[in-house]
C-alpha cells in the first residue's frame, strides 16, 4: 500500500474559520458587510469598504463566469501528479468576487474563457473540504 | 524645494556596474559571496572605493540582508534599504537611492542583488514555500498552481482570447529574445529558434510553453549611483537616469477584481518616466522589457504605446526588435535566452548602463544615447519604468 503524498491543505484562521467550515458542509459563503452591503473574498477582519467590523457571510448563488484560466501539464508538487492534466481558473462569481478553484472534470476542448461555471465540492481530507467548481451548460 | 519629483530628473547617474557568477555559479559559491564580488566589480568599474559607499540597498533569494552584505563588505551604511519588491527590486533601490541621497541620508549608493537557485535547486514549482495560514496557503495552494507559471499562463489566456491573438504572437518574443543572445557570448541559449521549434516546445501552462519561460540561473550584479557632479568626476561616462516611476498594485493573490490587460498600470508609469525624462518613445534608442515570460513583452510593448492593443506580435514579426532594427528591444537575450538569476530587473539595468556606454561589442546598439526600461515584480503586484541617457539633459 502506498500513501498518497500530502496535498497542500489550508489551515483556518479567525477570519476564514466560518468559510472553511462552510465548505465542509458544502455551502458556498460570501463575507457581506451588514453595514454597507459590500462583498469581499478573501475573508477579512473588516470591510474594505466601509472600515466596518459588522461583517456577516451570505450563501452564495455558487454560479459564474470563467475570467480567466490554465490548463497544468506539470504539478507543482507529486500531490498534484496524478490529476494532470487539470485546469486552474478564476471564476467571478455573479456577487461579484474572484475565486480561484480547479474545473473538475473539465472537457479540455469546451473549457473557455466567458464559460458558465458553478460550484462543487471536493473532500480533500477528513477535516477539509475545498469549493471546486465544473461547467455548467 | 520641490515635492515633484521630476526636480530629480538627469541630477543622478549610474557610475559603476558588476556582476559575478552568471549562469552557473560554481559549487561552494553563496549568493552573498556572488553579491559582495560584483559588488567589488562596480566599485572598481567606477573608480571607488568601499570606504565612498555608505547607502546599502540589498537582498537576495528574497531574505533581506542589506545588513549581510554591508558587514561582508566591512562598510558601515548611514542608509540601508531591503526593499522586497520581486524582480524588479533593484530599480525600486535605485529610486530609494535617489530619494535618500537628495534628502543627505547618504551620498554614494550600492544596489546589489545575488542568487545561487539554480546550484541550489531552490527554485519550487510552486512558488516559496507558503504558510497554510496566509491568504494564498488557504485560497491558492490548495489548487495545485504553478507560481509564477500559471499567472502568467493566465494572463496570457486571457490576452489571445481579447486579442484574437495567436501562439505565434507569444513566439516572436522567444524568437527575438534567441536573436540577440546569439550575440552575446554570455548567454545562456545562443542558438537561434525557428517558429517551428518554438510551436514543438512543449505545454507547461497552456498556452505558455517551455519556451515562453525565463531560464533559472544563478547570478548576482551591483550598481553605484552617486549624484550627477560627483558622477562626472569618475572613471566611466555617466548614465544618467532622465525619468523613472514606479507603482503598485495588488496581485500576490488573484482576487482583485481588475482587468488583468488594464494597460493603465503599466502605460501611466511610463508615461510619467517619460515625460519626467524629456525624451519621447521615438527618440529612444532601445528599449529593455522584464520577459520573465513572453506575455510581458507583448503587454508592455503594447500598454507603453508602442503598437496598438493586440498589436505586439505583428510588431516584434517586422525585425523592429530584432538586431539591426529601429527599436533594439532586450538586447542582452533577456531573461528568456541571456540569463534569469531570479531579479532579472538587475540585468536590464547592467545591459542598458552597458549599451549607453557602448561596451556592448556583437550586439551594440548603433549610437546608443537612450533607454527605456520597463520591469515588474510580485505576480503582476509591482512595476517600475526608468529612462537612462548619456546626456544629462536634452538643452
């Protein structure tokens, strides 16, 4: 038996312990400022916008639009050799934010930039679950 | 006085380069004994001595160390400066250089940079090791990105998909970049590549190639900047620095909302350089480009009003660029073909200081008088634009 070598696994802090935890329950959320109604990614000690710390999280509609992406023929570690090829891509979201997932079982030839997307969710671990997203249409 | 600081225009100079272990260091070397050896280098070259230093702006494989290499070198700094800023830190040094000696913080300055990542095997598919707390260890590790590779992959997916752009167009730049290093024997691949060979490289991000990606060298370079009175008095010419900018924004994570082709950022710090400088894109000799990837060529040539959005590809295909053309564009092979020692914003510096003084030998610029460089850093998070001249003023 062999192990799987250990993928990189983010490791929760005070202001991204709701998303993660989110995630594992394979919700989507979004940090929504309850004063101003600003949306930001990554999570924060307080908004952006209005300096507030009245920060609350929204479910998001988990659908939107590839801004950009790649496809990797090399893996940045051997955790990642046995995927290759994959896609990386950024994603706004229809709330207006960028994420950064992969494309999971992505059709190289169909994957575009402008292409619909919504969210999925990966168990990467007993303890970590990551928001991934697949075409949609 | 002023607070503009196009009162700095021509009022400072370059009076000394180095450089020590390019390519390939040699087992045993450190970065900081190749930093303190083209550190002497410059010294020499400017006809200075290590007891005229006394501002040092320094780092190297990214660990701050102006402090290292001061005591390496038995200086005692009124001014040290470890800006980390990527690639293009050294003319961010450069800038708090001038800035610290024209308020008397010090008087002769030494900007150095070193690395041995390729001795080393330092340099990791994914980018310095992250902290799995950080923004990026918890919103990009995770994904398997390739950094800085799948960046610029990305920007360059977005650029042919805005531009109907093509693999050709990244491919001229490799090609320009192979153009020159053929005549420089310092290079690192100084055999010519055809469109063909370039189309055949393979796939490491889609759409960029091995051939679209900077080598990985080892390497290190200084230079001296002193005010332009006591520049005159030394053993070289003068380069004089006419213009410079440089400005930030934020990209070590992806989730800015911003348009990744805005020419803005890059087009209003050139624009500032130049006008700063007094000398126009057409006069300009040549020009040096950071190609830490070919998409940074065809960005900047375009964002810095040479050629039309879209345009970079057919402009680099007419010879334009190429040796013998009217705008000589990175004419040491850059960091695609000459070397990348990891902050290429130093070789550019030393090549440019070089061409204007013409000790450029094969690939000297006919009548070089001129330069524009334009570097970035950080994953698209900083960029710095300089304009160099031998004369201090155009009057």
């Amino acid at each position: 038996m062999s192990t799987l070598p250990a993928r990189p696994l983010p490791q929760p802090t005070t202001e991204t312990a709701a998303y993660w935890a989110a995630a594992q329950e394979q919700r989507l959320v979004i940090q929504r400022c309850s004063s101003c109604g600003h949306c930001q990614f990554y999570p924060r000690a307080f908004c952006l916008s209005c300096l507030s710390d009245r920060l609350g999280w929204i479910n998001a509609s988990g659908q939107g639009r590839l801004y950009t992406y790649t496809v990797c023929r090399i893996a940045p570690s051997p955790a990642f050799e046995s995927r290759l090829p994959y896609v990386v891509a950024l994603i706004d979201l229809d709330e207006g934010v960028r994420l950064l997932a992969n494309i999971l079982d992505a059709d190289l030839e169909r994957i575009a930039i402008g292409a619909r997307v919504g969210v999925c969710f990966e168990s990467v671990s007993e303890s970590c679950t990551l928001p991934q997203f697949t075409l949609l249409d | 006085m002023t607070n503009d600081p196009s009162c700095l225009a021509g009022r400072y100079a370059i009076v000394g380069v180095g450089e020590a272990g390019l390519g390939k260091a040699q087992p045993g070397d450190t970065a900081l004994s190749l930093q303190c050896r083209s550190a002497r280098d410059a010294l020499l070259d400017a006809g200075l001595t290590l007891a005229d230093v006394d501002g040092v702006f320094a780092h190297w494989d990214d660990r701050a160390n102006a402090l290292l290499v001061s005591e390496y070198l038995g200086i005692t700094p009124r001014y040290v400066d470890s800006t980390v800023v990527g690639g293009g830190s050294p003319l961010t040094h450069l800038i708090h250089a001038m800035a610290a000696i024209e308020a008397g913080l010090c008087s002769v300055a030494l900007v150095t940079y070193g690395s041995t990542q390729r001795l080393d095997h330092s340099r990791n598919r994914a980018g310095v090791i992250t902290d799995p707390r950080s923004p990026s260890g918890q919103f990009v590790a995770p994904y398997g990105v390739l950094s800085p590779i799948s960046w610029y992959a990305m920007l360059s997916q977005q650029y042919l998909h805005r531009y109907q752009a093509s693999a050709e167009d990244l491919g001229e730049v490799a090609i320009n970049a192979r153009r020159w290093a053929q005549l420089n024997s310092q290079a690192t691949l100084r055999k010519p590549l055809t469109m063909e060979e370039y189309l055949a490289s393979p796939l490491i991000s889609d759409p960029l190639r091995k051939a679209d990606i900077c080598l990985v060298s080892d390497g290190a370079g200084a230079l001296i900047v002193t005010k332009a009175d006591h520049a005159r008095t030394l053993a070289k010419s003068p380069v004089f620095i006419r213009g410079f900018a440089d400005t930030y924004r934020h990209h070590v994570t992806p989730f800015a909302v911003t348009d990744w082709l805005d020419p803005g950022v890059i087009g209003d710090c050139t624009e500032r350089a130049l006008l700063m400088s007094g000398i126009t894109r057409s006069a300009l000799s040549m020009v040096q480009i950071y190609d830490a990837f070919t998409i940074n060529v065809l960005v900047a040539l375009e964002a810095m009003g040479f050629c039309a959005p879209g345009q970079a590809g057919a402009f680099l295909r007419s010879g334009i660029a190429a040796p013998g053309g009217a705008l000589p564009v990175n004419t040491s092979g850059g960091g695609l073909a000459f070397n990348h020692s990891g902050q290429f914003g130093m070789q550019l510096m030393i090549e440019s200081v070089r061409q204007l003084r013409g000790e450029c030998g094969e690939r000297q610029v006919a009548n070089a008088s001129s330069c524009l460089v334009q570097a970035s850093g950080l994953l698209m998070s900083a960029f710095m634009s300089m304009v160099l001249a031998t004369e201090e003023s155009d009057q």
